[in-house]
C-alpha cells in the first residue's frame, strides 16, 4: 500500500496554510511517500489552479520545500516539479495578489542561486512570470480561448462519465437477478479480495519499518541536550560562542525532530488507512463466509439427494434376478418339437 492516496494528498493541501511548520511537515509527509512523485505532483498541481488567490504562493512554498529537501534522496520530485512549474508560476503570477510577483521572483534567485534548476530553466520561468503578469494587465477578467475550451471539454467528459455511470447502474439492477451474473461474481469476488489481501500484506510489512519503531532516532532525540528543551537554562550562556554552539544544536535539534514528526504524521495515516482497510477486508470475509455457508447448504442437500438415489439403485439391484443362476445355453438350445410330434396319436 503505501497508504498514499490522492483523496489525502487533496485533504492535506486544503488545510494548508502559510505557516512554516504547516509547509515544512506537509513536505516531510510527501517526501516520505517519493515513489509517488508522479501523482502528487499531479494533485498540487491541479490543487494549486483550484486554490483561494491567497493560498497559491503557499503552494509554490511547498514545493521548494519538497523539492530542496528531497534532492538528496533522488531526482524524483526535481524532475516531476519540472514538467509543471512553467504553467504553475504563470498561473500564480497571474491570478495572485500584485505583492506575489516579488517573492515569487526571490524564490527562482533562491533556485538559481543553489543550483537546483539550470540557469535558462529558471529565467524561462521569469519570463512567464512577465507575460502572465502582461497579460493580465490587459484582460483582467478573460479567460484565455484555450482555458474556455478545456473548461468545456472537462465539462463535457463529466457528463459523459456521469451518464456511463447511469447505464452500468441500471444494466445492473436489471441483471440483479440474472443466473449467468450470478454464477460469474463469485469469480470477481475472490479476485477482489486476493488484491486486497495482497494490499494488507504490503501495507503490514511497510509498518515494520515506520518511523515509531525506528530506535537509531528515538535514541537521538533522547540523547538531545537538556540545554535545548528547557529555556531557564538560557541563564548560563555567558559568552557568543557559547550561545553559537547551543544556537547550531538547537537548529539541528529542530531539523531531526521536524523529519522525525513528519515521519510520525505519515505513519499515523498509513495506520488510519491500514485500519480501513482491515475494516472493508473483515466485511468482505463476512460476506464470502455468508456466501461459501448458503452454498455449503446447496451442497448438503445434492449430497443428500444422491445418497438416496444411490440407496435406492443399491435395493433395485438387489431386487434383480441373479443371471447367474441360469441354465447354462452355450452351444444352443434344443430343437423345438415338430408340429407332427406334439399332435402324434402315438
């Protein structure tokens, strides 16, 4: 499993919010779940287009936050961020608030400056930040042909999904008690529940090495310095490289138990998700059971029928003449009598 999924990643960035802690552990949980960069990256993006105007730079945040942190676990998100920032940053910068031009533009220094995207990526970014913000000067309230298109179009598959949707409904309610439907279900059931199986095994075996049990940490964090979790102790720093020294412990200290914490916030999902899953695994052992009892009834009552058929060929047998017994006619039976002898006076 990776307890990873769209419907969560969507309900994580609608509670969003600006704060440096709500970005930085929202990123830890999506960087925990890297093999699904393709996705996710898909999902900010759509979530960015459908944001409030005062939420997106918060978006374009994250990603840096996701992007720069990841880098040392691998390219994945660097390269997924890639096929979408020109169209994100033109999208912000057109629709945000006029102040977000200028932290927007710092971040692509940011970028820039720290090598995480090549020098021509970043200033074709720029520029689409200038057009967008051209184009916005000049039609403040209209909507590209293009995005007007698309809006239909996405309109229109939804109708087509929906009324798809209808027919498979009613050609189901119509087949409901159709026998070949019937027969054949059984099949899909069992299909469903091996992939649901497998999914649990998955699941499991990735909780094995969830952040809780992870004792190399747990005994870092509790080998941090009293000097870092009670503020009293401040008194005793005396000199600046003194308070240097506790200044780096602390950051460092706050860096391990922020990974920590969002490693902590994605196990806690994959618990909720594994929980639901054992939920819909046990009813639907509840309704094989139910089904494998009804037939094991069918099955008792054939068996019952055939016992007494079987009973009843074993006395019909019993009850036929033993051929055995009968004389024995090899070579043929005798002549009959000649009409002449049976009427002789003789």
């Amino acid at each position: 499993m990776s307890s990873f999924s769209e419907c969560a990643l969507e309900k994580k960035l609608s509670e969003l919010s600006n704060s440096q802690q709500s970005v930085q552990t929202l990123a830890l949980w999506i960087i925990h779940h890297r093999k699904h960069s393709a996705p996710i990256v898909h999902v900010w993006h759509r979530e960015l287009k459908k944001a409030k105007s005062n939420r997106k730079l918060t978006f374009l945040y994250l990603a840096n936050d996701v992007i720069q942190n990841s880098k040392r676990k691998g390219p994945d998100f660097t390269r997924e961020f890639e096929s979408v920032l020109l169209d994100a940053c033109s999208h912000v910068a057109r629709e945000a608030d006029g102040g977000c031009k200028q932290h927007i533009e710092r971040l692509l220094t940011i970028w820039k400056e720290r090598g995480v995207y090549r020098a021509d990526f970043v200033q074709h970014l720029k520029l689409a930040i200038e057009d967008s913000n051209s184009y916005k000067r000049k039609s403040p309230k209209r909507k590209p042909p293009e995005e007007k298109k698309a809006t239909r179009r996405s309109y229109q598959k939804v109708q087509k999904v929906q009324e798809v949707q209808q027919v498979v409904q009613e050609e189901e309610e119509d087949d409901e008690d159709n026998d070949y439907r019937g027969n054949y279900s059984p099949s899909v059931t069992e299909t469903a529940d091996a992939l649901l199986s497998e999914e649990l095994v998955k699941a499991l075996q990735e909780l094995e090495s969830a952040a809780s049990g992870d004792a190399t940490v747990r005994q870092r964090i509790a080998s941090l310095p009293q000097e870092v979790q009670d503020v009293s102790l401040l008194e005793k720093i005396t000199d600046k490289e003194a308070a240097d020294k506790l200044s780096k412990t602390v950051d460092e200290a706050c860096l391990l138990l922020a990974e920590y914490n969002g490693r902590l916030a994605a196990e806690l999902e994959d618990r909720r998700q594994l929980a639901r899953m054992l939920t819909d695994y046990i009813h639907s052992q509840k309704g094989a059971l139910s089904d494998r009892e009804r037939k094991m009834q069918e099955y008792k009552q054939k068996l019952a029928l055939v016992t007494q058929v079987r009973r009843e060929l074993k006395s019909h047998i019993q009850s036929l003449p033993d051929l055995s017994l009968l004389p024995n006619v090899t070579g043929g039976l005798a002549p009959l009598p000649s009409a002449g002898d049976l009427f002789s006076t003789d």
